[in-house]
C-alpha cells in the first residue's frame, strides 16, 4: 500500500503524462480520416476535446504536488512541444491549445498535499479512466473497421494496434493507483521492459515507413532501432523466466533508450527546422520523444537532454 503523499504525487504524474498522450492520439485518428468518415473524424475531435480537459485539471492540480524529476524529465513536455504545437496547428488547421502547454511548462515542483487535493485526484483519476476507456472501445472499433476493410484512415492498423494498447496500460495504472498500489515497484519493472521496449520498436518501424524515401540513412537508423528494440523486447520475455538476468536486461535497456531518445531529439529538431523530408507530423515526433522520456524515468534514469 501506498501512502497519501505517493498516491498524490503518482497520479498526478501519470495523468500529466497520458492524458496528453491521450489527447494526441485522438487528434492523430482525427487527422488520419477520410471526408466520407466525418462522424468519426467528429468523434476524434470531442476526445481530444474531453481529454485537454482532463488535462487542464491536472495541470492545475499539479502545481506544486509533483516532483522536480519528473518536471525536469521533460515526459510531459519538452523544449519542442510548442513550435511542434504550432507548426501541426499551421500545416493541418487543427485546433490545438498551446496555452496549455505553457502552464505545463511553468509548472512547480512541490508537496502541498491537502484532503481537498486527495479527493480531487481521486476524481481526476475516476474521470481518466473513464475517458480512456471510452477512447480504448473506439480505437478498437476502428481497428476491427480497418481490418475488414470497412474503413480508410491514413494511420496504420499496428499504429491504431499500438495507441489502443497504450490506452489500455494507462487504464491498468490508474486501476493499481486506485487500489493504493504502487506503479514502480522494483519488481514489476521488467513487465514494463516488455510493454515500453516493444513500444520503442514499433516507433522506430513507424519512423521509418514515414520518411521520404530519400531519407535512406535515417530510414535504416530506424530500422536497425526497429530490430534492436524486437530483440530487446524478445530479451525481456526471457528475464522474467530468470531472475538473474533482469539487471542486465534494464542496462541494455537504458543503453539502447538514450540512443534512441537522442534519435527521436535530433528528428523531432530536424523536422521542426525543415530539414527533414517526411509525412510525419510534427506533434508525432513530439509525442514519441515524450515517450521515450518517460521510458527513461521507468527505467530509473530520468535523464533531460
């Protein structure tokens, strides 16, 4: 069981991180659809609506009831959200609140914990649930619709696979914070070796099949990430069969997610500066480098460039 001050402090943590991951993958899915599929496109766009909500509150609620690390990890933002923010709002039309993403980058890092506080983060992580549960059944209906053919959308099927499965790992977070468990306990960190390294590879597949074709040299980065982090993930499965191999499996972890992440940096820079040829938008070269952000705290190393 844990305490009131890391029951706080996790929740807040976990919902600055995924609520906006979550608002983002909406706003993806919305972009990705055809004039035909309007509605959906529709529906999309009130998920990004409900979650920059979310998100808002949990902004609010989080200053000053979080900790530096996890402000300084930049996994809730970085030094590029916002011209990422504006060069996606200038290229698609999409609305996008960057006001937001200000406050997020002014937050404070504190432990002014309060009854008031402890009800309203169980609210907040009441509402989350809720929410992504919603948005889980409509990733995985369009999932089905795309595999049968019965809907296009610019996003891949293991895309869609992949933003439902992370949909899906958030739910099970906030289940364990709502039970007082904690969500890093030392033993359970190699179950997140297999979820996050398996993430890191299909973003690394995903980058590849998004550069222009003359991009080779960052297309076969990419894809050597791609196979390095398949057999990382495949190196996982095996550790937790044997307890011995754990803290090796976590170093070669660590080693490869810096590569990684100073990767995704040097791209998400590039594409923001217009020297990178691609389809990819760049909110998702954002995201993805948040991601590997947070990887690293799972991991121990809360690490900012």
């Amino acid at each position: 069981m844990i305490n009131q001050h890391n029951y706080i402090a996790m929740s807040l943590e976990l919902n600055l991180f995924f609520l906006r991951i979550m608002k983002e993958h909406s706003l993806f899915l919305q972009l990705g659809f055809m004039p035909i599929d309007g509605k959906m496109a529709g529906r999309a766009g009130e998920f990004v609506d409900c979650f920059e909500k979310l998100l808002s509150e949990a902004t609010a609620l989080a200053c000053g009831n979080v900790s530096s690390e996890a402000i300084e990890s930049k996994q809730f933002v970085t030094q590029y959200t916002l011209d990422a923010e504006r060069l996606t709002k200038d290229y698609t039309g999409a609305s996008i609140n960057s006001n937001l993403t200000k406050k997020e980058l002014a937050l404070e890092p504190g432990n002014r914990h309060s009854p008031e506080i402890m009800r309203a983060v169980d609210e907040l992580n009441r509402k989350a649930y809720q929410a992504t549960a919603a948005l889980a059944e409509f990733k995985d209906r369009l999932l089905c619709n795309v595999l049968a053919c019965k809907t296009f959308t610019f996003n891949y099927p293991l895309l869609i696979k992949h933003i439902l499965r992370e949909a899906r790992f958030f739910m099970r977070m906030l289940v364990a914070l709502c039970e007082r468990r904690s969500i890093i306990r030392p033993e359970d960190l190699i179950n997140q070796e297999v979820f996050w390294n398996r993430q890191m590879a299909e973003h690394a597949k995903f980058i590849a099949g998004l550069l222009d074709p003359t991009e080779e040299t960052l297309i076969d980065t990419a894809r050597m990430f791609g196979k390095e982090f398949d057999k990382l993930t495949a190196e996982a499965k095996s550790a937790t069969q044997r307890t011995f191999e754990i803290a090796e499996s976590t170093n070669d972890s660590i080693a490869a997610m810096k590569r990684l992440r100073d990767f995704k940096a040097t791209g998400t820079q590039g594409l923001l500066d217009c020297k990178i040829r691609s389809i990819i938008v760049p909110l998702l070269a954002d995201h993805v480098l948040r991601e590997a952000n947070h990887y690293l705290c799972v991991l121990g190393v809360c690490n900012p460039q």
